[in-house]
C-alpha cells in the first residue's frame, strides 16, 4: 500500500490541467477571504480552513457524478467548491445570511446542497461516514446506479463509527469510496501519537476491503487514485478506502493557536505547496505564463470579491422565522 509517486505520465489535456489549477485557486482564495472575513468579525463561530489540502478535494471530485453522493466534515469548503456549489452561497452561509445554501442556519461547518447531492458537512468528527453508509445503502436498495463518496480526516479513524461504517460497507458490499483525507494531525495530535499503525490504507484489511495510499499534494495523482477507487466500486466489487496523505498549513481552526507543531515543519511542507507544484508543472508544460497565471488570478479575485459582496449585501432570516424546521412544538 505505497504512496504512488508524481504522476508525471498519465495523460492530462491542456483543458483539464487548466481546469484543476483554477479549481485550487478559487478554492485557496475562498479561504483566505474567509479568514479575512472571520478576522473582521464578518463571520461567527469555528472556521476550519482547507488551505493546503486543494489537491485532494479537487482532484478526487472529478471522478463523481452529478448523480452521486457526498458526504464530508466541518473542513467542507473546498469539496463544497469544487462539487459545484456557488461562492456566493458559501460565503453568505458563513456570514449567516438567509441567501446561504442552508439559509444561514448551518454555518461554516454545515453546508449542504440537496440539488447537487452534497449532504453535509458535519461537525462531529465521523459523523458523516454512517449517513453516507445509509445513503449507499438506499442506493443498493432502489437500483440506482449511483456512488457515495465519504470524506473524513485522520482523526475520525480513531472513533467508532470509522470501524462500523466499514465494517457494515465491506459486510453488505455497498457502492461507496471512502476517502481519507489525512492531514497528520487530528485537531492538535499527531497521527502517531493516536494511532499505532500510521499507515491508514492498511486498516482496510481488516474489514476485506481493498484500499490504497495517495500523494494529496499532488492533484492529478489524486484524481486517478480516486478515478481507480471510483471504478473498482462502481464495478459492484464493493467499497473502497482511498488515503489521501495531505497537509495543512493553517491551524486545526481559527481558535486554534497552532503551538503543537514547529514553524520548520510547516516551512518544510510547504515546500510541496499542492499549488504552486501544479503551476510549476503547467509551466514545464507549456501551458502557463506569467500573463496567464496573472489574468486567472484576477478572475478568481473578481468571484470572491463578488461572493463576500453577495453575503454583505443579503438579509438575515426573518426573527418569526427562526424556529422554523425545528424539531418539537412552537412556544406560543
């Protein structure tokens, strides 16, 4: 269960490989506004930014259908983004504004798309791995030819819906990826300090499931490991779990001081910045320029400035609406 290497030789069109970069690059932008945004006061609550992991996200959604479903953390922003879901959106979610995809109500951690098929977002750690072997398990049920993607971090291998979503997938040979999206640090403790096989992928075994480990910095290796992963389940063979070994450069949150790590091992990783080796290799392509690069920033910028624009500019929910979808009765 090696960590494939660069993949330097699968065959990526111009298009595509232009594709991928500008995806990491809302994606990084996004973030950073949102931390702005979060400094300014504009946005409340936790914030888990996703700066670092793009290659994951965006080079494992590629391989998901409209038709398909997702599931995902709190650290959703960048798969949210890259499934599809409108800045504008986003943003207004975080700023608590009813124009957000869950109306203001959900927040940072607790986007959600029923249209597109991206069904949280959720802030409990593993949360999110048993409704996607329900969502799975639906699909089997009704004959719908449809996958689940199930993204979580390192950290959920230590709870127990990790084990019995696995588990239960493996038993009934349910169409689902599961996609690790390791980080090396689960909130501030580092993978070997919780875990006494570091080696993600080989978990499966113990299940029957098959399994293999990725470079996460690098975002075409990402997307074939996942397209693999994503044939293999949708050949009816049974669930897959993909490791996604990743990096992040901000802290586990915003309210995190980031002290259970050194500055000199975030300098190291970001040597292998998911970015910048995307554009460093669109370059020995011949397919970037300083002018390119430049012109597809300032269209990046314009979509967030436009976003944080949108989500200023929208209204909060009505007060005699905010306990509306509220399990139990109404105080009169």
């Amino acid at each position: 269960m090696s960590t494939r290497p660069l993949a330097e030789n699968l065959p990526v069109t111009s298009e595509h490989a232009w594709f991928l970069l500008r995806e990491m690059l809302r994606i990084r932008r996004f973030e950073e506004k949102a931390a702005e945004m979060y400094s300014l006061g504009k946005i409340h609550g936790f914030l888990h930014l996703y700066i670092g992991e793009e290659a994951t996200g965006v080079g494992s959604m590629q391989t998901f259908t409209p038709e398909d479903s997702i599931v995902t953390t709190y650290r959703e922003h960048g798969h949210a983004l890259a499934r599809g879901m409108p800045a504008r959106e986003l943003m207004a979610e975080m700023f608590g504004k009813v124009t957000g995809c869950s109306r203001g109500h959900g927040g940072s951690m607790h986007f959600f798309d029923v249209r597109r098929r991206f069904f949280g977002g959720y802030a409990i750690v593993g949360g999110g791995m048993p409704i996607a072997v329900g969502l799975a398990l639906a699909d089997r049920m009704q004959n719908r030819p449809a996958i689940t993607a199930c993204y979580f971090g390192d950290g959920a291998v230590a709870e127990g819906e990790f084990h019995e979503s696995l588990n239960l997938a493996a038993l009934w040979k349910l169409p689902i990826v599961f996609l690790c999206e390791n980080n090396q640090y689960a909130m501030g403790t580092a993978l070997a300090r919780h875990q006494a096989q570091t080696d993600i992928s080989r978990k499966a075994a113990a299940y029957g499931l098959d399994s293999n480990a990725v470079d996460g910095m690098d975002v075409v290796a990402a997307e074939a490991a996942a397209r693999e992963a994503a044939a293999f389940v949708r050949s009816g063979k049974g669930p897959f779990l993909l490791e996604l070994r990743t990096y992040r450069f901000r802290a586990h949150s915003m309210a995190d001081p980031d002290l259970y790590r050194t500055k000199e091992e975030i300098a190291e990783w970001r040597k292998r910045d998911p970015v910048v080796l995307f554009e460093n290799r669109l370059r020995e392509w011949g397919i970037l320029t300083d002018e390119k690069l430049a012109a597809l920033e300032a269209e990046v910028e314009a979509e967030i400035a436009d976003a944080v624009r949108f989500a200023e500019e929208s209204p909060r929910e009505p007060v005699e609406d905010l306990l509306k979808d509220v399990c139990g009765p109404v105080p009169s």
